[in-house]
C-alpha cells in the first residue's frame, strides 16, 4: 500500500472557524477565519468553500458560530432561527446543507428543553458540528473503500469538478474512490477536466492530485468524448449534490454529458456521495431546484475578459443525471447497483434508515 497525504481543508480553534480560501487555489493556500455567520454564509455563497459534503459542515459551524454571537452579545436565543434562514439561503441545490442545518436546529431545541445554560448550549453545538465533520470523514474513507473495488487493477478514470478532501471535511467521495485505488496501489491514472467555469478540476482536482503524488492529465471539458472513442477512458467517477427518490441526481454542470458519452461508449459512470446527499422526499431530478449565477462567471476567467459585455450567458451550477445513466451509486453503507427508485428503497429499508 502507498502512503497518502491528509488533507483537510477546515480547521477549529477556540470555538473559531478557518477554511481554505479555494479560490486562491492553486496560486496559494490561504487560511481565512470566519468569524460570524454573515462571514460563514458569504463564504458558501461566493465559493471560498464549495462541495456538497463540505457545505453542509461549514453550514453547521455557523450555526453554531451565530448561535455563539447571540450568546456574547446577550441577544434571545429564538433569533437562531434567522442564523439557519440566512445560512439555508446561500445555495439551493445541495442537499448536505439543509441535512446539516436540521440537525442543528434538531440538537439547538433538544438543548433549549431540557434547560441548558447558554454557554453549555454554544459548547454542545460546536461539538454538534464536529460530529458531522467526523462522520463525513469516516463515511468518506468508507465510500473509497466500496469504491476502489470497482476499479480495475490498471485503470484510466474520468472525474469532473472536486470531490476531494476541498469538498469534504478529508479525502473526498469519487476522489476518495480514486484515492483509495491509489492507496492499494493500483495503477491508476486520472483524467481531470477543467470543469468551467470555476475551474474547480484545474485548480483543485489537480492541485490535489500533485499534493499526493497521483499521476493525472488535465483535459478541456469538450475533449472527454474523443478520449472515450479513443478507448483512453475506462471508468468516469464524479460526485453529487442530490440524489432523488428515483436515482437521479444533481451535480456540477456538465455531468449530464459525461453520462451521455459514457453510455455511448459503455464506459461505467459511478456517482460516490455520502447517504446525506440523498433527498428521499423529492421524487426525481425535474423536483430539484437548480441554481443559476452570475452571467459574468461565465465571462470572465479569473481577473480576465473572456466575451464582449453585450453579450447575454447562461449559467446553470448543476444539471440533472438520469438514473438509468448510472452504473452504480456508491455510499459509505454499500454500493446500490441498477439504480431506481425500488433498489433505493430496499437500500435504506435494509440498513435501518
């Protein structure tokens, strides 16, 4: 077995927040505190933390964290509920952060009850939170293990956006998967596109991989199909921000098309996220609200002008995959295979959710 690096992109201190700022990846690693809600909920919103899993911790530190100035600035403790509006109003499509920001809200009332002081009650809500941080890290190294199995002992594997140890609290979902490949030492090489037009592939997928040492080859997001018809693919791996009833899930922009490609070119397409991803009360991937950003996202790379101003963009964050392009779901609990609505159910019926 290799050794991999940890990487873990948040950090508490004295009941403090500090995150990798990822939007300075990968020129620098910049450690920012976020000091008080409105900072943690701007943070989510303009993309200095991003991925689903990650999302839903950092969203339940500032709970925490907002519950906490209350407290030091002698406020009512029902103002909590406003902390979770404004952090529940920074992006709609991941599913994490609302899981997350529930069960906070879950533990908050049940400390209320049964009379806790307030300064017991900031305690138990940042413990609260680094539960969920270590449950995701520990789910995650479980989904690489389900995962890795699936790769072959040889193996040239797609991935679309971050799922990495920056999406998560350590390690990642469909990178996780890779990673443990790699851990077992597996020949594996990695295929990572840019993924427009954040570029979370090219400046944080493959800042990752040269961390740990993994080879890869970034690639434009329009070269995947000519690499699937060139036989140069054999498996894609990518993340989600929701999975519905049915199987369908929500995820970067772009993933749609890599399942239609993979499915030409019968190339299995696995989805790894956690089973907090799931959204269990909606019924299929038309039910789920996408987000759209700013058209200047779309117009400019980085500090650049990349399209006249006049002209109009759309931009769309995420967009839907069927379940019937999906090979196989894998989550910490086991990997759901021909994946539909039943499958699913059984899933969780089995495993006592």
């Amino acid at each position: 077995m290799r050794r991999i690096k940890d990487l873990r992109p948040i950090k508490v201190k004295d009941l403090k927040l500090y995150v990798i700022n990822q939007l300075e990846l990968p020129v620098k690693t910049k450690w920012v505190e976020l000091s008080n809600c409105q900072e943690v909920a701007d943070a989510i919103k303009n993309m200095v933390i991003r991925g689903a899993p990650l999302i839903g911790i950092v969203g339940a530190y500032g709970f925490a964290i907002g519950v906490k100035e209350l407290v030091e600035k002698g406020e009512d403790l029902k103002k909590a509920e406003e902390i979770k509006n404004i952090l529940e109003r920074t992006r709609p499509t991941a599913v994490n952060l609302f899981w997350a920001l529930d069960r906070m809200w879950n533990r908050f009332n049940r400390l209320l009850e049964n009379g806790e002081s307030r300064e017991q009650i900031v305690h138990q809500l940042f413990k609260e939170a680094e539960k969920i941080e270590l449950e995701d890290y520990h789910a995650n190294r479980s989904i690489g293990g389900y995962g890795q199995v699936l790769l072959p002992e040889k193996a040239n594997v797609l991935t679309h956006c971050n799922t990495g140890a920056l999406a998560t609290s350590g390690w990642g979902t469909a990178l996780g998967v890779i990673r443990s490949a790699y851990e077992e030492g597996k020949n594996i090489t990695v295929y990572v596109d840019e993924t427009r037009p954040y570029l979370q592939g090219a400046r944080l997928t493959a800042w990752e991989l040269v961390y740990e040492g993994i080879p890869h080859y970034l690639i434009t997001d329009s070269s995947a199909g000519f690499l699937m018809k060139r036989g140069m693919i054999d498996a894609v791996i990518v993340g989600a921000d929701r999975i519905t009833r049915n199987g369908d899930v929500a995820n970067k922009i772009g993933t749609y098309a890599l399942s239609v490609l993979a499915k030409e070119h019968n190339i299995p397409f696995y989805v790894a996220a956690p089973t907090s991803t799931f959204d269990l009360k909606t019924e299929k991937g038309e039910d789920i609200v996408i987000e759209e950003r700013s058209e200047e996202e779309v117009k400019r790379c980085g500090e650049c002008d990349i399209a006249p101003q006049k002209s109009r963009a759309i931009n769309y964050s995420f967009d839907i995959t069927p379940s019937s392009n999906i090979t196989a779901i894998i989550t910490e609990k086991g990997i759901i295979s021909h994946v539909n609505e039943e499958h699913i159910k059984q899933f969780f019926k089995y495993r006592g959710e």
